[in-house]
C-alpha cells in the first residue's frame, strides 16, 4: 500500500502526531532512565569478563558519560543524511531504531567495559541518527490550514519527552540498587522495543514525505542557503556552552549531591533519582511559560527567539554560580541540604525552557524545505560539542593534568567563566545579525 506523501488538508491537529508522541514518551523513558543509572554503573556496578570489579574513578566516569552524550547528539547528522538523501524520515527512523533496541540488550547482558563500549555505541546511533527525523517529522505532518498548531504540537512532543523521563529517572535508579544492572537497563531496553512497536502502527497515518537528494543537494549549494546555515552556526556553538553545563546533571551533579543531606522533607532522596526533578519541572513550567509568562511579557517587548535565548543564558550563569557555592559548602563540610540541589534544578529547567525548546522551533523554522532534518542535526550538534568540551576538561582531570587546577569548587568556577564569556559573545552575535534576512523577524 502506498503512502500518503502530503499532510492531510485539515484545520485541526494532524491524525498521526499521537502515535509520534507515543513513541517519543517510550524512547524518552528508555534513554533517560538508562542514562540516569550510567555514572552510578560505571563507579559501582562495573566488572571484568571474570566478575571482578572493574570501577571508574569519578572524573573517568564523567568523561565516558560526556563522551557517550556528544556521540548521541553527534550522530544527528548520519541520520539526517540518511533521512534525506536515501530513506527518508519514516524508514530512517524504524531502522536505527532497531539498532538502538540493540544497544540496550547489549548493556542488560554484558556488564564489561567493552560492553559498555559496544552499547553506548549502538544506542548513540541509534538515539542520535533518529532525532533530526523525528522532530522533523512532527513538522512534515502539518500544513498551510494547520500550521498555526505546529509551535502546540513541539510543545506537546517536549512534554512527552519529559513524562518518560521523569518516570524513568525514578525507576531505574531503585531498579540498580534493588535488582542489578540486568534490569536496569532492561527495562528501558523493553520500552525502546515498545516505541518502535508503536511508531510502526501509526504508518498508514503519517505523511511520508520522500527523500530529494537531486534537490537536497541543489539546495545546500545555493549561496543564500549556505549564507543562512553560516548565520545559525555562531547560535548553535555558543548554545552548546548551556549544553556542557546542563548535562552535568547526569555526572557532576549526582557526585556532588551524593555529598549532601540526603533527607529533604523527611524523605531519603537518591542523589541519581533526583534527575527526575528536571523534567517533573518541564512538565510543570511549560504551561507557565506558554500561557502565562510568554503572553504578558510579550505585551511589553518583543519576545522574539533571539531574546528567550538570551534570558537562558544569564539563568545558567545563576545555576553554575550556585553550583559553586554549594560545592564550597561541601568542602568546608558544612552540612548542606539537598534542597539547594533542586532550587538548582529549577533554575536550570527554566534556562533549558528558554534556549532548548526555542532553538528547537527555532531551527525548524529557519530552514530551507528540503534541509529541515541537516538544520535540526546542527542545532542537536551543539549538544555534542558541549558534551565533548565537558568530557575533555575530564580526560584532562583523570590523567592528572588539571587534576588540582580544577579540583573542588574550582571545577565550577571555571565553567562559570566559559559560561559568562559564552552570555557576553551570545549578546554580540544576536545583535550583530539584527535585521538580516534569515532572522528577519528576530531582532534582539
């Protein structure tokens, strides 16, 4: 049977964004929640062939957990190549995903170091090659009568994002300490399965809009085209500073709240479950943010992307400073309470609120027809520079290099000045490409 290759002529919400969300909610569990026991596997759980412990020294850890993410968020573009200039979104999508279901069973059956070496590796092509298609493919389902509802739909796909994640960064931290890695990363590895399963039954409902690699390519030589990516690719190297500090809450964060007062409101908290506070705040805030705050400060400024982008850098350089200070209590051994960890989160979930969700609809919008997926790719490839900065700054800790120049709270206040730089050179470049034409729109 054919596929429809056009979005349906409606006014109301595409017929398969429901089985896309679905499948987003169950990818987004599986990934997170292996991603929530990773730093606390590889420093307690890891083993030799023979069933030695084998333990990574923290700094080691967090260079391997950065490492992995910049794979992920690397990989972007091999999909989005395959995507447009072979299979297209929907085959490319069913395809890695297959050999991201095989990541998993990897990490569930082998606990070695080359276990984990071949997992992580499945799972960042797998993860990383299917995300510019699917956000992209969110957008191919929308047309001229629906448009409007296509900022809604990305809204909606970032929730869904965030409801996996929150439940899975509860339940595979208790699943490690309670049942063993087996089924830690078993169980995200039975909703990875599960996702699939569910974006296949929605086939006949998509728009599959075929792969035009004559015009792909015709495109991405054309000079106004290569003057916009020129234009977008300062944004994105100084949003993937953001990206190097947020994603220390998968690393950094959980050794340093590993360190604190573990009892918040008379409840043991498990520094690496406490990740789910992250998205348990999106799905709180986003509402807040769209329907609330967004709509009055509109009537006084223009809110335009450039701007959101901005106010999230300045709520990094408060989370990274607060980082700091919390990191100064531990090593004076004042008791600190690990509430100060989730006033962190909040401050960082409404930082990601303001650069990750709008340079999400940002990208898409800002690119050309045929190179939607390569424009997401690069916009996801700053997650991957930030993440393989972090993970260098590590290498350069675990061999002994820096290992006393960035040792306790000086760790954090080094990434407090590559932050304070990144703010200062952001506000420079938005206003330097006020009133050009591809951000026409997006004075700052």
């Amino acid at each position: 049977m054919a596929y429809r290759q056009t979005p349906l002529a409606t006014t109301t919400m595409p017929p398969g964004i429901g089985h896309i969300i679905g499948n987003e909610l169950a990818e987004r569990f599986s990934f997170y929640g292996m991603r929530a026991v990773l730093f606390v596997f590889m420093t307690t759980a890891l083993r030799t062939h023979g069933g030695a412990a084998d333990l990574m020294q923290e700094a080691e850890a967090r260079e391997w957990v950065h490492l992995f993410i910049a794979g992920v968020y690397f990989t972007p573009m091999i999909g989005a190549l395959l995507c447009d200039l072979w299979l297209g979104k929907y085959r490319t999508i069913m395809s890695l995903s297959l050999l991201y279901c095989l990541g998993h069973a990897v990490l569930a059956l082998d606990h070695t170091r080359s276990g984990l070496a071949w997992g992580l590796g499945l799972i960042a092509l797998g993860a990383g090659g299917i995300k510019p298609c699917v956000s992209a493919h969110v957008g191919d389902q929308f047309g001229q009568g629906n448009a409007h509802l296509l900022p809604r739909a990305f809204n909606w796909f970032y929730l869904s994002i965030n409801i996996g994640a929150v439940i899975s960064q509860l339940l595979t931290p208790w699943l490690l300490k309670r049942h063993g890695a087996e089924l830690a990363f078993g169980v995200p590895g039975v909703l990875m399965a599960l996702a699939t399963l569910l974006f296949w039954l929605g086939r006949h409902r998509y728009a599959h809009v075929p792969a035009q690699p004559r015009h792909f390519l015709r495109e991405l030589r054309s000079p106004q085209v290569l003057r916009s990516l020129a234009g977008l690719l300062p944004i994105f190297v100084l949003i993937a500073v953001f990206w190097s500090l947020f994603d220390q809450t998968s690393s950094a964060w959980i050794s340093q709240g590993e360190r604190m007062q573990r009892q918040l409101w008379g409840v043991e908290i498990d520094a690496a479950q406490l990740q789910a506070v992250n998205p348990f705040f999106i799905l709180v805030l986003i509402p807040c943010f769209t329907l609330l705050l967004y709509p009055a400060l509109q009537k006084r400024v223009d809110l335009t992307p450039l701007r959101r982008i901005g106010a999230g850098f300045v709520l990094t350089l408060a989370s990274v400073a607060l980082s700091a200070w919390i990191e100064e209590r531990l090593q004076q051994q004042i008791p600190t309470s690990m509430g100060w960890q989730v006033l962190n989160y909040l401050v960082i979930t409404c930082a990601e609120i303001l650069i990750s969700i709008t340079a999400l609809e940002f990208s898409y919008t800002q690119a050309p027809p045929s190179l939607k997926s390569v424009v997401m790719a690069l916009d996801l490839g700053s997650v991957a520079l930030g993440n393989f900065f972090t993970a260098k700054v590590n290498a350069a800790i675990a061999n002994g290099s820096a290992a006393q120049a960035l040792s306790g709270s000086a760790y954090w206040w080094f990434f407090l000045k590559v932050a304070a730089t990144a703010t200062i050179l952001f506000m420079l470049v938005a206003r330097f490409y006020r009133g050009r034409s591809y951000l026409q729109d997006e004075a700052v």
